[in-house]
C-alpha cells in the first residue's frame, strides 16, 4: 500500500478515517490538536465523517458517546489535562460500554513541554477498567488506531490510545491498508445498558468486571507486546513501554549483548510474559515515558524475593521530565557521550513571548497601570498565550492553574477579603470552563473584576475557532445576569491606553461583579488573512 | 547510512519548512527518516528545535543521542550554541549570520561567531541579505538549506523538488523566490 510522511498524531488520524470513523471530536491542547487539524482538513469536500471542534473536552467525549451509542464509529481526542475535564463521561462510558467502536486518544505531554503537569494516562485506563494501546512508533500509531475500534466493538468497552508528546509530534513514513466502511448494521443501545441507574449500573459495572480476563488475555497474545529472551544477554532483563522500547533499542546496540527484554504497548499489561521474564534474570530495569507505572505495580509492597527492580522509583532513571536515548543508556550502564560544549559562554535563554503587536500586552499594560495604586492587588489568570504575562516585561498575573480557575479562584480570593480581586481568562477558555464559575459570582454578586480577553481564536495551539467571541458573547454574559452597567468593552490598542486605564480603575472600585471584555483579533489570524 | 541533523531557530523562521522538504526528499530516495518537532508553547518567538534522522535502515529514537549529530543547521547564530553538545566531534555547522535579537540579553554577536567558529568544520551564511537579494526577507530558511544541502546526504533535484511542492500553492512567484534562495545559500556555502 502507499507509503506517506506523517506526524505521529496524524497516523491516528488517517488510520481513524479509514476504520470508518463516523464522527470525531476534539477540543485544542498540545500535543493532540494536530489529529483533530487532520481530520477538518481532510472532512473538507465531500468526505462522509464529521470531524469538529467541541466547546470542551467533556462536551466532545460525550459527543463521541452519542456516535457510539447510534452504532457507530466515534473518536474524541485530547491532550492529557483535557481528560481530567472529561473524567466525567470518560469513566462511565466505561460502565455504558461502547456500541459502535469508541477510541479515546489522549496525549499525554511528559516533561511538560507545553502543559502544568505530566500527569500518566495509563491509571485513567487502569481506574477505568479498559483497554489502554501504546504506540511505540508512527507505523504502530496507524495499525493500533485501526486495531482499537475493532476491539472497542469486539469487548463492548471504550478503548484508549496513549500518545506522547514525543510520537505526537514526531513525523515519520508510514504504510496505510485499505480503507473499510462506516458501520451500516450496528443498532443503537439498549436503555438498560445506558442508564445508568443504580439497578443497570451494578449490572453493567459486574460485565466489565468479569470481561478483565478477557482483556489481560488479549494483551498476552497481541504482537506488540513482545518478549525476547536472550541467554547470551546476561543476567538483566528489560521492560520497556510505549515509545521507550525505541531508546532501550537505540542505545542497546552498543552493549555486548542485547538484554532480554519485554516490550509493552497493551494494558492491563501481560501478566505471564511478565513473569516469564522475571524467571530469566536476577535484575529487572524498567523504562517507560511518564510515571512509574508498571514498575510500582512490579514493586508492589515488598518487591520480588531475590530480584533487583531498578527504574524510575530508586534513581536509576529520573522520575520526572522526558525519556532520552541518553538517558536510557546510562540505565543500561553505557559509558556517557557528549559533544562540543559551549563552555564558559553563557546562553542567553529564549522563552515564548507575547508576539509583537499582541492585544493582551496591551491589556495587560493598561490593568498593570491600573492596578499601580492598590497595596495588595491579586490577577488571577488561566490557559492560554496571555499565561506568558506571568513573565517580564509584563509580571501581571500571579496565578494559572487550569482551565476556567481564573474565575472561581478570584471568587475564592475576594471572599478571602483580597481586593482588587481580578481573573483575566481567555474568549475560548472562557467558553470552555468560565462561564460556569461567572454564574456562581453572579449570583452573589462578587467584588470581583473578569477580564475576558476576547482575540477571537485559540491561539496558543494554532488558531483554531473559538466559542465565545465578538457580539454573542457579550449577550451570554449579559445573559447570566450581570449587571449591564458594568460589562464594559474595551479595545486594546496603545492609541486607547489612557482611556482603558480609565475603564479598568472604574470597575476596579466597583463593590460588586464587573466584566471588561478586551477586544482585537489575534495579530496571527490578521497575518493569515493577509496571506490568504 | 546514517545521518543526523539538529534543526534550530527561533519560533517563526521556519525550520518546520525546512524539515518538510529534507522529509520528503529523503522519502523519495528511499530512505527512513524520523523528525521530532516542537509545537504549541515553544513557537511563540521561543527556542526552537527539530532532530531529523535520516538512515538507509530502520529508525529506532525519534530523539539524536548527546554527540552524534553529523550536522547543526541554524537559522539564528545564538540558537546554533544551544545545541552544540549534540554535535559529533566531526560534524559541521552550518549557521545563519543574522540574530534574532527578541530578546533584552542577547550577547555580544562577535563573541557568538567566536564561539561558533570552534566547531571543526563550520559554515556561517548571510541568510538575511541572501534572501533579500532572492526577493524575499522571509526566505532565509531556505538560503539555509541551500547552504546545508552541500553536505546532506541528499541530491540537490530531490530538495527542489519538494521546495516546489511546499510552496506551489502560494504561486509561482514565491516558488521562485525560494528556489534562488536554495541556490544562493548552496553556492555561498561552496565558495
């Protein structure tokens, strides 16, 4: 078949549009938005799939459950954080189970490149009781998706695909098989199965229960969980999981023989090949990308009489940030490599920043001012580019902790007596988990100031389209009750500084919920039209 | 075969182009490559990087091991050192000139140079006057591959080939631009 350069995150992707993917859903976050970015570039003429952005990630899962339960073929895809938004649904579609195939692609983003934690994915599986698939490279991306929403229908149960950041993002060539239908036959669900009243839940929770044999015995027999025993290799055997295997084979080269080794990409993981190679050898190194989680499990409380367990979890491997070849070598006791060194010449680091012309400096210019007069100001923020004012030249927000926190926290914080107390949250994070928490201080009438940053884009991820913008959002906040004579619309242009300084410090003295909406595209979404 | 290459930049300059045409061209002469990017965050006027492996063999690492990469290919003169422990003893640099002085401690460019000009064998292009005199500021990224494409291990059709085909849908014009930047930084590099 064709062979073609993908990123990691497109193999899924393509490989979901060929299994008959019948509807797809996603909210933006690095390092999963590129599947959705495929998916609506290849929707577009005529295709027979939808393929949409969602408000948020729960929105979408549930979407996705919908398409499953009419009998066909759903993926929802996020990064890792978005699945804490959509535990919700997440965890009971395991209860429902799946009618037509629904895969669940999470990425998770160890070493946090661009997120606030690298939470593992895996235990959501795990707590979950599903299937959790780990690619170790693009051509196992693309089967591995074709393959989860044969075994989403086959076990009846929603299916995980763990990606990291490191696959996500990677490209590489890879094999494509041919196409199969959209599900024709499938009838919808049955009530019983998914309502979830306490009688059904009991009962559907018990099926899903009694099919773990079934899934552990799936991962026994899968070839991508492949053990290898090689006596000539000594008495260390290697687990290695997901895209870890690629740096134990890397760097394994170099030793004199190649360690025994067990190669994981399904869970539950495969209890016998486990033990097989434990039998083998006296000492057991395992590496995998994101948290220990096989090796606790192998640790358990009091490790295995006469076995050495080496890992994250005693120092042989760090226990946070990113896998490296590098890395994975020393584990493996091979002898460390480096180049050139700049030496004594110090680096200047070059973090992101707000880019030139960008409408939030000058939001931000104008609330620094603003604020100048009080003692204890406090600006809570959220997600998004405008988390970069938390950096020189701008040092305007003292907070960012998830999605939509900006809101309930200043909340929290002026019911704790800090004043000025003020969120600054942008149009689609807003959309996505503010509106919510704007409710609640509406309906006591908070000292508080939202800020809500209205560029009209998700920029941060690659301008993708926003839920909350331009006229109709001033009507969903005028809609929640907030007092029309203080939702205030600003422009931020330095032309209008003194002015929004004006609007800010009126607002700021207010003793009840204000809103300032701050106005003006995305200077990167001016730049397209441009070139457009 | 095997050939390693650490692309550096800073967000906006393009490296990400650059990779899709070595990707490409490497695909059409038969060889595997992997190429990890940097998204979201990062491209921000941020650090950037991409490693690019190409090999006639199967590719385990998505990620260059410490003081193996055969080549440093920067778009920015300061980003080049950032990387330099990658670099195998042998290997080569070939660097922009030009700094992207985004930010308020950028050292001194001279020193920069000094420390670049380590590097046994080293190659620095004026990729900001290149471009211009191609016909456009923007396609400096590709008077730097045009640089680089003396030592990868690529023929200069197949990297044509496929700066054509990034660029087609923008117009004939464009191609063109980028086609003579290719050609002025390849010639630059020889001299």
């Amino acid at each position: 078949m064709e062979r073609i350069v993908l990123l990691g995150d497109e193999a899924v992707a393509l490989a979901a549009i060929q299994a008959g993917l019948t509807a797809a859903y996603s909210y933006p976050g690095t390092p999963a938005s590129e599947i959705m970015e495929f998916l609506v570039r290849n929707s577009e003429g005529g295709r027979k799939f939808t393929a949409k952005w969602c408000v948020n990630e729960k929105v979408a899962c549930e979407e996705a459950l919908g398409v499953s339960f009419a009998g066909k073929r759903a993926m929802v895809s996020f990064k890792h954080v978005g699945l804490n938004v959509a535990a919700d649904p997440f965890i009971n579609a395991a209860i429902t189970g799946a009618n037509g195939g629904l895969v669940v692609v999470v990425a998770d983003d160890p070493g946090m490149h661009s997120s606030q934690d690298e939470q593992d994915s895996r235990y959501y599986a795990d707590f979950a009781r599903i299937l959790c698939l780990e690619p170790a490279n693009h051509q196992e991306a693309y089967n591995m998706t074709r393959e989860a929403f044969d075994l989403s229908e086959k076990f009846r149960i929603p299916v995980m695909l763990r990606l990291v950041t490191r696959l996500a993002h990677s490209r590489s060539s890879v094999e494509t098989s041919a196409a199969r239908e959209q599900n024709k036959d499938l009838p919808y669900g049955t009530w019983q199965d998914w309502t979830l009243l306490p009688g059904n839940a009991r009962r559907r929770f018990r099926i899903l229960l009694d099919r773990q044999d079934e899934l552990l015995e799936y991962s026994e027999n899968t070839v991508y969980n492949q053990l290898v025993l090689n006596p000539a290799g000594g008495r260390l055997g290697v687990v290695v999981t997901g895209i870890a295997y690629n740096y134990f084979k890397e760097v394994a080269a170099g030793l004199p023989a190649e360690p025994s080794y067990l190669k994981i990409s399904t869970y539950p993981f495969p209890v016998a090949k486990l033990r097989r190679l434990i039998e083998q050898v006296d000492e057991i190194l395992v590496i995998e990308e994101g948290y220990p989680f096989v090796e606790r499990f192998l640790r358990g409380v009091t490790g295995i009489p006469g076995k050495v367990i080496r890992g994250k979890m005693d120092g042989s491997l760090p226990a946070s940030g990113e896998l490296t070849p590098d890395l994975v070598a020393r584990a493996l006791g091979l002898p460390e490599k480096t180049g050139l060194k700049a030496g004594e010449f110090k680096l200047a680091a070059r973090p992101p920043q707000l880019c030139v012309g960008c409408p939030h400096a000058d939001t931000y210019k104008a609330l620094n001012e603003a604020l100048r007069d009080f003692p204890r100001p406090v600006v809570f923020s959220d997600i998004g580019c405008y988390t970069l004012g938390a950096l020189p030249p701008y040092n305007a927000i003292q907070t960012c902790v998830c999605m939509g926190a900006s809101v309930s926290m200043a909340k929290g914080g002026a019911e704790a007596g800090i004043h000025p107390s003020v969120a600054v949250i942008g149009d689609s994070t807003f959309a996505h988990s503010g509106i919510t928490p704007l409710l609640d201080a509406v309906h006591s009438d908070t000292a508080m100031t939202v800020v809500i940053l209205d560029n009209g884009t998700v920029a941060m991820t690659g301008t993708q389209p926003s839920f909350g913008t331009g006229e109709p959002l001033d009507r969903l906040v005028a809609g929640l009750g907030l007092d029309p004579n203080h939702l205030r619309v600003i422009v931020p242009l330095p032309k209008n500084h003194q002015e929004n300084v004006k609007v800010i410090k009126e607002e700021l003295s207010h003793q009840g919920l204000s809103v300032i909406i701050a106005r003006r595209e995305c200077i990167q979404i001016v730049g397209e039209k441009k070139r457009s | 075969m095997k050939y390693d290459i650490i692309l550096a930049g800073v967000g906006g300059q393009g490296i990400l182009s650059i990779a899709f045409v070595i990707d490409n061209a490497a695909l059409e002469e038969g060889l595997f490559f992997k190429q990890a990017e940097v998204h979201g965050m990062s491209q921000r006027g941020g650090a950037v990087q991409s490693h690019l492996r190409l090999a006639d063999g199967h590719i385990y690492s998505d990620l260059i091991p410490l003081g193996q990469a055969d080549l440093i290919l920067s778009v920015e003169p300061l980003e080049t050192l950032r990387y330099f422990e990658y670099l195998k003893p042998d290997g080569a640099v070939v660097s922009s000139s030009t700094p992207y002085t985004n930010i308020s401690d950028y050292p001194v460019l001279e020193e920069v140079f000094q420390q670049i000009k380590k590097a046994p064998v080293h190659v620095l292009i004026d990729s900001e006057k290149l471009a211009r005199e191609a016909g456009s500021v923007r396609a400096q990224n590709m008077v730097m591959l045009g640089a680089a494409s003396i030592f990868l291990p690529l023929r200069e059709g197949s990297l044509r080939k496929y700066i054509q085909v990034l660029f087609e849908k923008r117009g004939p014009q464009i191609v063109q631009t980028n086609l003579r930047a290719f050609d002025l930084g390849r010639q630059a590099a020889k001299l």
